[in-house]
C-alpha cells in the first residue's frame, strides 16, 4: 500500500484544531449550525432579565446545546454538548453542573474565566463578559440515565432514572446510591436493575428528607418508561423525601420539580401545565403552548420551558395540542400566573433544565450567536484565568 505520508500529516495536524470540539471533547462540536441558534424574543422578556439580574441557562438535549442569555448586553451564547440534560447552578460558588446524558454519562462542571493571564507569544484581553469555561469533566455507567441534577447540603446529586434512584455523585467518577421510593422495594431488594417509574426530577430542600422527586408512576409493572404503550395519564406523582411516598398525584408525566418558599413547584408536561402541590393535587399556574418541562425560580418570576411534542411520543402528552407545541422559554410572575416574557428557537427542538446565576458574575458561554471568530477564541482559551479561590 502507497501511502502519501504529507497528506496524512497535514490531516492529522488540522484535526482538533476547533475550540468547541477540544472544550467539549466532542468532534461534531464544530458542526452547529445557526438555524438551531436563531431565536425571536417577546415584549417583556431582556426586561424581565434586566430586573433580576440574572444570566439564564438552558440545556437543549436533542439539539446537544446549552443556551445562555443573559442581562449583561441582552447576550445570548451557547456551548455545545451531547446529550445535555439536567444543570444546577451553584451560586455560592459560582460553579455551573450540567449533566451529558449519552452513554456514557459526563457531568461537567463550568466557572468563569474572569482574566487572561501575560504571555509573550499571544496578544489577549480579558473578555468582559466573565464566559463560563469547563474546569472539570467525570464519566458515569450510561445506565444511571441521569436526569436531574441538584445541590442538597453542598453536594451533587443526580436523578438516577435507570436505577429509580438519587444518587450522590462524586468527582472521581463514583456515585452512591442515596434515596429511593418505597415502590421499588421487593422480597429480593430495591429495584435498581432498570428503569420502572421514569423517577426524573429533584426539588432540592436542605436534605433528601426535606426534598421532594417526580416521577411517571408510583408502582412498577410490565410496561416500562420509553414503551410507546406505558400508561401516563393521570398516573405521576411527587413523592416525599421523608415518607418515600407520592405527596401529589394525578399529574401525567411530570418534570422538574422545584421547592421555593415551602412550596413545591412542577411541571405537568403532559398537559403543557406548570403549577404547585397543594392538598396533594396540582394547582395550576399556568399553561404554556408545548410539552412543559425545564424550571427554576428566580424572585417571584418562574422560568418554564415548553418542547415540541415529537410524533412517536404523542400519547404521552395528552393534554398538549402536538400542531402548537414550540420551543422556548417563558417568564410567569409566580404570583400572578401572567406570562411576563417569552423567547422561542423557531428551529428548536426539546427543553430540558433551566437554571441561572447573578449576571454579574457571567454573561453566559465563549461563544456567540454572531459569526464564530476562530482567532479570538484559539487566544482566549490559550490564555484564559480563573478565580482559584472558588
């Protein structure tokens, strides 16, 4: 076999060479193309932003994107991810955790980049808007099926669907199994062996005890989560950190439950609804033009994604009208339930986790919505600094 050594040189030296691929460890990093990035705001929405203070993040799994938009110059960026699904933001800290939920899975850590460090052969200046850059990456078994991710008493917990667990995760690429429902418990011990009752969400409160977790079912049965005939209507629940029982039933499909001032919050995205446990039954806040699903607090606004209800998957989401369902993300005045402001990707596909930091700490990721410049992101991420007292 003749081999033409410079044309493999020259291949294998211009491999790599993208920022986004190398950041990401991910090679179709490179290849994110802008109709899935182009987005159209309501009146009210940069306002609502601006208010708060706040920097918004939001992972979009099927489109393997973590959004960014932030108050600071109503800037939107994005780091590119496979599979991102849940994300937790330590504003203690000032670290961001989002969870890759391919397999295996990865958890990444973020945290600004606050300077630039003096060097001889690259000309750089600090980027003023603080971009979150990964400091830290650990893998998982795949069949955790992470979901959720949520800091309880300071430390990292996952939302173990494939084992009907939360788990504590370590940095070192361990995890503990941490809590668990009653439901799964049989005569031979807890069920962790496969996905039963589709266990996807964490409502942090200073303890598991004092948390709360959503889940598809309260029982296990022949039909599993992802067969297209598993019964959801009306068969989710919320259960109880303390009693590992439900606290709220009759929801269909619910995700990202959140405690905020002693109130448990969820979406109920089967019905495109978001609303909070009250008597052991939804209280509806408000129902959005999608499959509901990806929330967080921030003030007396509620942050709520909606999705587009994909084809296959219609009967789970009885309550939604499939032809009107889109992607985006809505601002609600918690005490109100009036939508405030609204941002929608026309292109976009799926929501999973919403979460955010003060704007004064970051305005979100290195790259922009604008025309990738190669040159100042090779100079940036060559000589980039960080806070080491974080």
């Amino acid at each position: 076999m003749k081999i033409d050594w410079a044309d493999m040189w020259a291949r294998h030296s211009a491999e790599w060479r993208d920022t986004a691929q190398v950041a990401s460890q991910w090679k179709e990093a490179a290849a994110v193309t802008t109709d899935v990035l182009e987005s159209r705001a309501s009146r009210g929405w940069w306002e609502t932003l601006e208010s708060l203070g706040v920097t918004l993040f939001v992972t979009r799994e099927y489109e393997h994107l973590v959004m960014a938009m932030s108050a600071r110059e109503r800037r939107v960026s994005y780091f590119p991810l496979p599979h991102p699904s849940g994300l937790t933001a330590d504003r203690k800290r000032g670290k961001l955790y989002v969870a890759s939920s391919r397999n295996p899975n990865q958890v990444f850590a973020f945290q600004p980049a606050t300077g630039c460090l003096k060097r001889g052969d690259v000309r750089t200046a600090p980027d003023r808007h603080a971009p979150l850059v990964p400091v830290s990456s650990a893998f998982y078994p795949g069949c955790l099926y992470l979901h959720d991710l949520a800091l309880v008493g300071g430390e990292l917990y996952g939302n173990a669907a494939g084992h009907n667990a939360i788990v504590r995760l370590e940095s070192d690429g361990t995890y503990q199994r941490a809590w668990w429902p009653k439901c799964i418990e049989t005569a031979d011990g807890p069920a962790f062996d496969r996905n039963y009752i589709q266990l996807n969400s964490i409502a942090a409160g200073a303890t598991l005890k004092d948390s709360y977790f959503s889940a598809s079912s309260a029982e296990m049965g022949r039909r599993r989560p992802g067969h297209l005939n598993y019964r959801v209507d009306g068969r989710g629940v919320i259960m109880s950190g303390r009693t590992r029982q439900p606290f709220c039933e009759g929801l269909t499909r619910p995700h990202s439950a959140r405690l905020h001032n002693k109130k448990v919050w969820v979406a109920n995205s089967g019905y495109g609804e978001i609303g909070y446990a009250d008597r052991g039954r939804l209280e509806v806040a408000n129902r959005l033009p999608g499959w509901t699903r990806g929330l967080c607090l921030a003030g007396d606004v509620i942050f709520a994604g909606t999705s587009r209800v994909i084809p296959r998957f219609a009967r789970y989401a009885p309550g939604v009208d499939a032809a009107r369902s889109l992607c985006g993300v809505h601002a609600i005045n918690r005490l109100t339930g009036k939508v405030l402001g609204s941002i929608e990707w026309p292109a976009g596909n799926q929501i999973f986790a919403i979460d955010w930091m003060p704007a004064a700490a970051t305005a979100g990721f290195p790259f922009g919505l604008r025309a990738r410049n190669p040159k100042r992101e090779t100079a940036f991420f060559y000589g980039y600094s960080i806070d080491s007292t974080k």
